[in-house]
C-alpha cells in the first residue's frame, strides 16, 4: 500500500498513507486536504506525506502557507500530528483533549473538535457530527470507534475515520461494503438508552448526509460510489442492530 493522493471531487483531495500495527501488518491510514470557498485550505487529520504526494499537497498550497487548519478528528489518531505539523506549522492545529494530552508542547487551539462551537469555524466549507451513545474518548486504549465525521457537501464526501469503515473484499474473502467499526459493542454508555442514541444518530446521519456519494474511510479504501450512500448507510445500520439488541437487554 503506497502513498497516494486522490483527487475525490471538486476542492477535495483524499491521501492514502501507510500505518503498520505492531510495525507489520499494514493497515493504512488517511488525510483529506479541502480547498476552501477563499481559495485556501483546511487538511483533516494528519499524516506525515513525503516525496510525490508531499510535493502535491505543496503545489496546491503554495508549499502549505495557504493551509488555514490542521484538525485532528480522531481522538487516538495521534502518531502523525507531530509530523504534520512541523510541515506547516503555519497551520492553526486543532484536536481532541487527548490530542492535547499526548503532545501537550504542540500548540493545539483551546477549542475542541468535538465541542459544538467548533463547527462554526469551518461552516463555509464542512458540516460535523459527533456520534451519540457512545463513549467520544474511551477508558479502554483499544476501542477507537468514534470520531467527529466531516461532510463536505460540494463535492459529495463525508471524511471519517474509525466510526465507519468502507471493507474492500480481498480474493473472495467477504463482499464489499461499508460497515461500522467492530469496536462499537465496547464504545457504547454502559447505560439505558444509549443504542437509541447511538441508532438515533446514524438515521439523523442518512437522513442529513445520505445524498453523499463518496466515503473516505481512515482505514481499507475509500469508496466512490456511483449513486448516494444512504442505502449503504442503512445497511451498516441493520448490521448493527444485533449489537445495539444485545446493548439494550444487558441495560433494560
């Protein structure tokens, strides 16, 4: 899996990257630079580009002095902001409270992303939605399900990280499709009510956002799709539902 960099739509270019757990099994990773209404620039997440892919992103942002903001949507998506942003330290660098604890000297805005006033900043460009019914920071490292998801209406694109996965089948091995994280049973408020939030949200999702036609997934691939999302979106729910059930038997 080498980098590359993806022209998606119009002002928005989505960047395939390596990322290896336990430094073998090479899993990818992503950032999406979004061209501005100004004509300036916002990248999601981060992600340490090099050689063509960096010259690109150069090229585009007059070698990053047009990029306004860095903003890291994943709480434990971390490894590459330092990186980032000794690129373009010009960059106004936004993040999660995690974020800001892993690199407390890096000079994160005082404004979360997942705090909702923090969708204002960028409203000429991105919508955001913060998933519900789930824990946003988890207590336990390994469950990354949520992240704020970023919707870019001009060209069709939603950006998510972990939240949603789109799965590209490999020789045969299971069909396509676009699926939520498998994470999610452990993601959910130990608490009454929480699947109906969680399933609450995803249909204000489909409904807000269904006219979408492209994903760009952290991890896998990202998906073009010829038409809208929303039944793909539906689907991932019903596949859901069987953890959302048993979420809501144990907190009757």
């Amino acid at each position: 899996m080498s980098d590359k960099i993806i022209k998606i739509g119009d002002d928005f270019w989505n960047i395939r990257g390596s990322f290896r757990v336990g430094g073998v099994v090479n899993i990818g990773t992503h950032a999406s630079l979004i061209r501005r209404p100004s004509g300036r620039f916002v990248m999601l997440d981060s992600y340490a580009v090099s050689g063509d892919v960096k010259h690109q992103v150069d090229v585009l942002t007059n070698d990053g002095e047009m990029i306004d903001a860095i903003i890291n949507l994943h709480p434990f998506h971390t490894v590459h902001v330092p990186a980032m942003h000794a690129m373009y330290p010009n960059a106004k660098l936004y993040g999660t409270e995690r974020h800001k604890r892993r690199a407390p000297d890096l000079p994160f805005d005082s404004l979360a992303v997942d705090d909702p006033k923090f969708s204002d900043l960028f409203a000429d460009v991105l919508e955001f939605s913060l998933p519900r019914g789930v824990d946003f920071i988890s207590d336990n490292e390994n469950v990354h399900f949520s992240s704020v998801l970023a919707f870019h209406r001009a060209s069709g694109t939603i950006h998510v990280d972990d939240t949603l996965m789109y799965l590209r089948a490999a020789l045969g091995a299971f069909k396509s499709g676009v699926r939520f994280h498998p994470t999610l049973p452990l993601a959910l408020e130990k608490r009454r009510g929480a699947s109906d939030d969680l399933r609450d949200w995803a249909n204000d999702l489909i409904e807000e956002w269904g006219e979408a036609r492209n994903l760009c997934a952290a991890h896998n691939a990202a998906l073009r799709a010829r038409g809208a999302l929303a039944p793909r979106l539906e689907k991932a729910l019903r596949r859901a539902e069987i953890y959302l059930k048993a979420h809501e038997l144990r907190y009757r």
